[in-house]
C-alpha cells in the first residue's frame, strides 16, 4: 500500500467534501501560497487501498506554480463514502465519479492523473468523454490487470479473506491478522502506522473486494485511449514492481504519450520522489495548457 511519508498538510492545503451527484467526495485542495491560480486545474486520483494523503508530498509545489489542485479518495475509499452496490466500484463507474468530480469544482477543463488502479479508473473517465479534460497523467499504470506478481498475490489473497460478504468486522479481523504486525515491521513513524490502520479500516468492505478484482482483471484499452484527442504522460518510477518498467513504456508509445521514468523510485514516485515528480508533471501539464 502507498505510504506517504508525513500526514501534516503544508501551507496552502486544506481538507475540503465536494458535493457531487455520486455523493461527497473528500478531497485535499492545494492553491498557490504566493500568487494566483492562472493556469489549469489537476486532479489526481489514487491507486487500489491508497487515498488522497498519497500526494501531499506532491501539492504545494504543484500548486505552487499557479494552480488549484485536487487529491481525491474514490468512493469507498477512507473518507469518502461508499455504496453496497457491487456495481458502484467498477473502473467505469468510478471514471463516472471523477468527472462528476470534475464538474462539480467547476474549474473548467482539468489536468487529470491517475495512479495505478486509478490510471485504470481515469482512462474511463477520458474515454467517456463527459466533461472536458487538458491532459492525462497515467503514473504507474498499466494498459490492463495489474502485473507484477507480489501485487497479483496480495489483490488475490485479498479476496480469497474478504470471501463473497465482506463486512466491517471481517476487515478488522483481516488487519490484525494479516496486516498489524508486518506494518509494524517496517519500522514506520507511530502516527504513520496509525493511519495505515485507520485508512485502510475505514474502507468499504465491498469497496475493497470489487477494486481487488477489477485492478487484477482490467482489460486493455489503450488502443481506444490512443484515440482520445488529448496529450498523455506515462510517468513511473525505474523500480516499479506493479507493472513493469516496459510494459510501461510499451504502452507509452502505443498511446503516442510522454514518457518519464523517476530514478531511485518504484511503485510509488509521489511518495519516494515528491520533487522530482511534481516538476515532470508542472513541466508536461505547463505544455498542455491552451495558447
């Protein structure tokens, strides 16, 4: 799981619910602390059990170039609430989230990036074509069902102990199990650890099967992406262990997208690499903006 390094949100970030017609969503939103917000907005959408504390590290120096910016939790995510629709969490209908998402803040067209099952996630939301969208930032993604074996074995082990009916005491029971002791291990600050518990508690049961499933079966849709008429950045880390460095990079030219590899990161450069990785995408999403 995506773990962020400091939970303290700096200056120019604050916790925000945006409604929407899917329901509130929790957000972090970051403005320019020095300036205004001239260019174009970006939201970012986070990967399988991650949340929008995943790009904290990230926010005050994109907006800090002149933009509003948005980290999000998917529904059923952490705080923001969940459906006992099984149907609510496919890619398509989370893709449907994010652009209701998007309309909802009503900062015209937006830079939209999309880590890991969230690139997944994101791809819908371009591909339905609902609201108008700048750019798009797949960042270790993939052009289907997740790769890397670690990543299978955890999503499938995942489902096998949630079974068919997952419920909120059954995910307690998992973390104690499964989950306490191993994140204990790695020696993470206390309130860091805390919040690994917390968040991944507060996730919807049913939620949390269905993403499980989905970012380990996706299909590939890149040729249909290709189509889309707007520009694409494949950002990853050199170490990625989810999808593998050229997989990656094969789908980067079958997209015809930029392509960034962050040194000294793997599954996570918004977290290993925070200022390496906010200057790549200031840079292409500076580029993409109108003329």
């Amino acid at each position: 799981m995506s773990t962020p390094r400091f939970l303290t949100l700096p200056p120019g970030v604050e916790r925000v619910d945006v409604t929407t017609p899917s329901g509130p969503v929790a957000a972090l939103a970051a403005s320019p602390v020095v300036g205004g917000c001239e260019l174009h907005a970006a939201v970012l959408v986070p990967g399988f059990t991650g949340s929008k504390e995943d790009f904290i590290a990230l926010l005050q120096t994109l907006a800090q170039a002149g933009r509003r910016v948005y980290a999000i939790d998917l529904p059923g995510q952490y705080e923001s609430p969940g459906s006992d629709d099984p149907e609510a969490y496919s890619c398509a209908a989370l893709g449907g989230v994010v652009a209701d998402f998007v309309d909802a803040v009503d900062q015209g067209p937006v830079h939209l990036l999309g880590h890991s099952f969230g690139g997944l996630v994101t791809r819908e939301t371009v591909l339905a074509a609902e609201v108008p969208l700048l750019s798009l930032t797949l960042m270790s993604s993939g052009p289907a069902g997740v790769e890397g074996a670690s990543r299978v074995n955890d999503a499938e082990r995942l489902m096998a102990v949630l079974g068919g009916s997952p419920t909120r005491e059954l995910m307690n029971q998992i973390w104690w199990a499964h989950f306490e002791e191993p994140q204990q291990a790695r020696g993470l600050p206390e309130e860091i650890h805390v919040f690994l518990r917390e968040r991944m508690l507060a996730n919807h049961p049913l939620g949390l099967l269905r993403m499980a499933q989905e970012v380990t079966s996706a299909s590939d849709r890149t040729a249909e992406l290709a189509a889309a008429d707007l520009p694409k950045l494949v950002l990853y880390g050199e170490n990625d262990d989810a999808w593998s460095p050229q997989t990656q990079s094969d789908m980067a030219k079958r997209l015809g997208a930029q392509r960034v590899v962050i040194p000294d990161a793997a599954h996570s450069p918004n977290v290993e690499a925070p200022e390496t990785t906010a200057s790549a995408l200031t840079s292409f999403w500076n580029g993409a903006e109108p003329r």
